[in-house]
C-alpha cells in the first residue's frame, strides 16, 4: 500500500539510478573469461528489463512529469551496449542481433533528434558516440547499407555540431569519420566477393577437409576459444577493431545456412517483446532468430586485444587456457611487426600521433586493459619498433614481436619462447608478421604439441 502512494516518477528515477550503478560496474569489465561475471550481467540486464517496462507501461505519466525522449533514448542504448558486449564475451550471434535491434530503433525513432539537441553539447555528445557504437555492431553484422548510411549521418552531425558549437573542440570526431572512411575504402571491395563466415551453402563440408598432420581425431577436439591481437602503428582500424583482427573475427564464425535457409522469416510482433537475456526490446522483426541455426556448432569465443603490453597479452592467454574446455583448441592471431636478428632498428615510421578514437567514443568493444601502453608519451608511437641491444639477453638470437613503444628494449618484445608454457593445451597459432618464420622455428621442438603453426 505505502508503495502505491509513491508517485510514479520517484519509482522511474529510482529504476534509472540502480540501473546507472549496476551498468557502471560491468562496463568495464573485461571481455574475456568464461563465466566469471555472468552474475552481474544478470542482474543488470534484470533492472533493464524493469526499467524499460516500467517506461512503457507509464510512458504518458513520465512524460508529463518532465520525461525527455532523449532519456529513453539512452536507456535503449544502453541496453545495445550490453547486448554487444555480451556478444563480444559469447560470441553468440542472438546477442549481436538484439543490440542492432536497439540501436536501429533509436535511430529510426530518433530518440536523441530532441530540440535541445543543438544547444546541448553533452546531448550532442551522447548522440555521436550512439551512432559510432551502432557501427561497430553493423560492421561486424556486415549490414553494409545500413552502415553508408551511418557514416552519412555522423558527417552531417558532426557538422552540425562544429557549426552550434563553435567554442568546442571537434576534431576527435572528425578524426572518428576520417577513420571509418579509410576503414570502408580499405575494406569495402574485399568484402563485396563473398561472406568472410563459414558457409555450408557456399564452401565445402566439414567433414571434407582434411585434418592437420598432428590433429588427432580421438580426442573430438573443437575450437573454442580464440585470442585475436594486433600492435602496428598507423593500421587501419575503426575504434579499437582493426582490419585484420576484423576479418579473422568473421572468419572464426558460421554463416547462418542449414534450417536457417528452409526457414520462414518471423513477421513483426507489437508491443514489447522480450529478448533472450530477458530485456524487451522495441517492435521489430525477429531478427534473433534469422541468425539462430540449431544445425551449426556454437561460435568460438573470441578475446580482441587491441595494442596490449606483452604482460596483459600472456596475462589473458594464461586466463583463457586455464579455462579452456577439455575438449577446446585455442586459436592464437598475432599481427605485429617483427624483428629476426639480434641487433638493429626497423624502419620507423613518419606519422604523428594522434588520439586514438577509442578514447573519446567510449568503450564500445572491449575493455581498456592497455593503459600501461597509452599512458607513455605522444612521441613513444611514432616508431614501430625499438633499438635494443640483445647482449646479454638468454633469447637474442630468437625474432620477436614488437609489441610496445619504443624505448623499453625486450620489455615489449613477444618471444616464441613465452609461448611454451601454454602448448600444454591444444594451440592452433597464426603469426603475421615478417618475422613469423622464427615463430615457426622456435616452436619446432613442440610440434607434437602443437596442432599445426601456421604463419603468414
């Protein structure tokens, strides 16, 4: 009884601010890591549910209590932002699929579109990192129009908003949409041959291929888990998703095909539905099920470390392999530039440094495990590789990634040898690097043990 004589906006603002505080406290946990924080994602995706049918249910009274549509705008996008990350620590294509859903109806009811718009900057703000975080999601759904359109739409924003907000500083954005213009020019005619997933409809079964000389078919073993990393300076990246760490990450998923193809597509439901996290979601078509297909193997889960020191990269191996199934292989992709002597400088780069676009987007994929690498001066990056001399050094005559700034000798340098302690468990290794062939051949002695290195 007392409860009913709260009034409903007090019950509103109160969802919000538990919802605020249990959002912060996943937000940057890392994506990595299997069932650790499973806990906390429930309970936050349970005060979102509350909360969205709450706005729903009351959306007149909330209006008229002062509600602004921009605030419902950022509750959906925060449940988006959720979704992916759940994604991101599954690799389940259903939670990619609801964070799309959310972003496109906050897109297509313009929720931030609000008259204030343009006198606000953190309003404004909140709007251009929304649509740079629906990019990511529709890159890596490979919703091509959608994200032209997208880009579109950031240009004429944050043209806007340098036009309205003449006292502030807009060039990171700007240097958001030189990124993902690169990105697409880069990118966009490879990907218009073909789907880089797996395609049961267009490439070969299975159960066709041959196995690696070592893999040992008694085991049943399946890859589970996969580490994609990258450390160049200058490389083409949106965010903290790099080209190559990009397409390695489509090529370690299915294309849905099977049931998904003999399947009707689902027709649009009204009124709230409710997600498979328990979080409803906006009127839509289900687009969930168009990428579930109960004939193909789960995803592998994927770990993407964009530029991590060498200690958080053994750091996160270590984590994944201790955890790995039974019956898991772990997939390894390192893209770094190398070195294969024992003293000397690769060539440096010319480029200036420039804030990086993760920064001021917010955390969109993955969490900021890498400050030990981005706290060093704007002058550390300006080369790829350090001069070190290998006196001295137990591993001098091994080659290395260089996966640091310059300056740190062997501090930054990834040898074949800091790999072994973890060929104790099953290993599929890709290096791309100029100096992957030392990687093959400081791991030659462990070749039983290792399912096959592959280097490019």
């Amino acid at each position: 009884m007392a409860q009913n004589n709260i009034p409903i906006s007090e019950i509103y603002w109160s969802l919000v601010d538990k919802a605020d505080r249990k959002f912060s406290r996943v937000r940057d946990l890392p994506h990595y890591g299997r069932a650790r924080y499973d806990s906390y994602f429930h309970k936050v995706f349970k005060i979102y549910t509350q909360l969205w049918k709450f706005q729903q249910e009351n959306r007149q009274k909330l209006v008229e209590a002062g509600l602004k549509r921009w605030e419902i705008g950022e509750i959906a996008s925060r449940i988006a932002q959720l979704y992916y990350g759940q994604y991101l620590r599954t690799s389940e294509a259903s939670y990619l699929s609801e964070s799309y859903i959310f972003y496109e109806a906050i897109l297509s009811r313009e929720y931030f579109k609000d008259g204030s718009s343009s006198q606000d900057l953190n309003l404004a703000n909140k709007q251009l990192r929304c649509l740079a975080r629906f990019l990511i999601v529709c890159l890596v759904l490979n919703r091509r129009d959608m994200v032209f359109q997208l880009v579109d739409h950031l240009k004429v924003l944050v043209d806007e908003c340098k036009r309205n907000f003449q006292e502030a500083d807009f060039r990171d954005w700007k240097q958001v949409v030189q990124e993902i213009v690169r990105y697409l020019k880069v990118d966009t005619a490879f990907m218009n041959i073909r789907p880089l997933r797996y395609s049961l409809v267009l490439d070969s079964n299975p159960d066709t291929l041959q196995y690696p000389f070592s893999f040992d078919a008694k085991r049943g073993l399946r890859l589970r888990d996969a580490i994609l990393s990258s450390y160049h300076h200058n490389e083409v990246k949106f965010t903290e998703l790099t080209l190559d760490t990009f397409r390695m990450l489509q090529c370690l998923e299915w294309e849905p095909s099977g049931l998904f193809y003999q399947s009707n597509k689902a027709s649009s439901g009204n009124g709230s539905t409710i997600a498979q996290s328990g979080a409803p979601g906006p009127n839509r078509n289900n687009h969930s099920q168009d990428l579930i297909d109960p004939t193909l193997p789960p995803n592998p889960r994927k770990a993407i470390l964009y530029r991590p020191a060498v200690t958080h990269f053994i750091a996160v191996l270590a984590t994944i392999c201790e955890e790995l199934p039974s019956d898991g292989v772990l997939l390894i992709y390192l893209s770094a530039s190398g070195k294969g002597g024992q003293v000397g400088q690769l060539p440096s780069s010319s480029g200036t440094y420039m804030k990086t676009t993760e920064s001021i987007v917010g955390n969109i994929q993955s969490h900021d495990m890498t400050s030990d690498v981005h706290n060093t001066s704007p002058s550390s990056f300006r080369n790829d590789s350090p001069t070190y001399s290998s006196r001295g050094n137990p591993r001098n005559n091994s080659g290395c990634l260089w996966m640091g700034s310059r300056g740190n000798g062997g501090i930054n340098c990834l040898y074949p040898s800091d790999l072994i302690p973890f060929t104790r468990r099953p290993l599929f290794l890709i290096i791309n690097s100029d100096c992957s062939q030392a990687f093959k051949a400081g791991l030659s002695t462990l070749e039983s043990r290792l399912l096959d290195p592959f280097v490019l």
